[in-house]
C-alpha cells in the first residue's frame, strides 16, 4: 500500500473539492427547536466550494425568518421527508452541481466540515457517501459509528441520514428520490442494489463524523407505523433486509483502499 504524507494527503483533498459546486439540500421542523441556522452558517464557510444551500420547512409555524433566504419550500401539514427534498431539488438543474449533500436539521458539524468532507469523497470516489456519526449520537445502525483508526470505508449500506451525498453519477442515478418508502426507511436497501448494479461505489467516511444527538430519531413520527410500511415495501420489491446489507468491503487510511 503506497501512504502518501499527511501534508500530501491533505493537499489531493483540497486540490478535489477546490472550484466545487456543492448543493446543500435539507429539511427542517419549524415548530420545534433545530440547527438549521448553525448547520446553514458552518456549510458557507467552505473556503474551497461554491455552495448553495436551499431548506424546506414543515410545520405550522412555517418558515424560520432566519432562514428566509434560503427557504425555498413551505409545507404546513405533515409530509414525508423525500417528498419535500425532491420538491426543493426541483428548483435546481442538478447538472450545474458536483455534489449534493442531504441534510436533516438536526445535527452538529465541525469547523471546516463541508471542505474535509467533499474532500474525502472526491478523494476516495465513493459516489454515493454518508459521515459516520460520533459514538455518543443516537444510533440506527452500528455500522454508521466512526470507527476511528479509518479514514473512510467502502461499504454497501449508507443510511437516508441525517447527511448523505452524491456526486454527479449518484445523482443522475437516484435522483428524484424514490418516494414510495415513508420517510426515507428502506430507500437505503434499495440504494444498496442500485448501486451495486451499476458498479458506483458507496461508503462511510469516519475521518469527518458529524454528532447527531440533538432529539431522539423518529421522535416526531410513529415509529411502529413506519416499520411495518418499511418491510412489506422490501417484501413486495423482493429487496431482502437491512442485514444483507451491513457489510463492510474496503477500508480507506493514508490515502489508499485496502481489503479488509
């Protein structure tokens, strides 16, 4: 395995994200507390990528006035998450973009985070990618917890949130979202098989994690209802389950991939 120094490392990151056009795409509830502010205010602090960043609102409260510039869908009745992600990516020719990030409202990002990691995902070429989550955030799925002597991991499972991101191919392969899945659960097993059918690699990059532990997952929607929609959608689609899916394959540290 050729390691390439630190400095070195850094600077094929920096030279792959540098001249970006990064869509930030996310979804916040409006009559509850969030950090849609603090995550739209770290995600243009990018000194290497243009980026834009558009939020739908659901709730009754309607937009947050410290968002307005960046709101530019408003829902006040209960809808499912990627309906209104495609709603807001409808108002943009994804074409003009390199990447685009989808983000809940309710996460905590590092300084510098966009830059470090679009960087990692230029990088390491996962096409479809998620940050792995800090062991102290609420947990879905155990494979998503850094694991800290990586950088990233090539994996075929990369969960519906709180942030995932596509480049060009992902995008032209996923995108409008498939919206028959409530909430997102199960879109991510479907992902698995699409991903792989094209041969586009997808993974979890651990150098960048984000801390999701703001309120409890699934706290504003009935789990329960949403589970059992979730299996007799995989049942009717043939798509097996989560587990066929939580497999690492590579692992990414000092600037190369090697088998695990």
């Amino acid at each position: 395995m050729v390691v390439l120094p630190s400095s070195r490392r850094r600077a094929v990151r920096e030279q792959a994200i540098r001249g970006c056009s990064v869509l930030v795409a996310g979804v916040y509830l409006s009559d509850v507390e969030h950090l849609a502010l603090e995550i739209t205010k770290e995600m243009r602090h990018s000194k290497l990528a243009k980026v834009t960043i558009a939020w739908a609102a659901v709730g009754t409260s309607g937009a947050d006035p410290r968002l307005a510039d960046c709101t530019t869908v408003v829902r006040h009745e209960r809808t499912d998450k990627f309906e209104l992600v495609n709603l807001v990516l409808a108002g943009f020719d994804l074409d003009d973009f390199d990447v685009l990030i989808v983000t809940d409202d309710d996460v905590d990002l590092a300084p510098g985070w966009l830059d470090d990691y679009v960087g990692y995902q230029m990088a390491t070429g996962l096409s479809l990618a998620q940050p792995a989550r800090t062991p102290d955030s609420d947990i879905s799925h155990t494979i998503t917890v850094q694991v800290a002597t990586d950088e990233a991991r090539r994996t075929r499972f990369v969960e519906v949130g709180p942030v995932f991101s596509l480049d060009r191919m992902a995008m032209k392969l996923l995108t409008p979202f498939d919206e028959a899945w409530p909430m997102g659960w199960g879109l991510d097993v479907e992902w698995s098989h699409t991903m792989a059918e094209a041969s586009l690699p997808m993974g979890i990059i651990d150098a960048t994690p984000v801390v999701h532990n703001f309120r409890k997952s699934a706290a504003h929607y009935d789990w329960k209802v949403t589970d059992a929609a979730m299996k007799a959608l995989l049942t009717e689609r043939g798509l097996g389950g989560l587990p066929e899916t939580m497999e690492v394959l590579d692992i990414y540290s000092k600037g190369s991939w090697r088998n695990r």
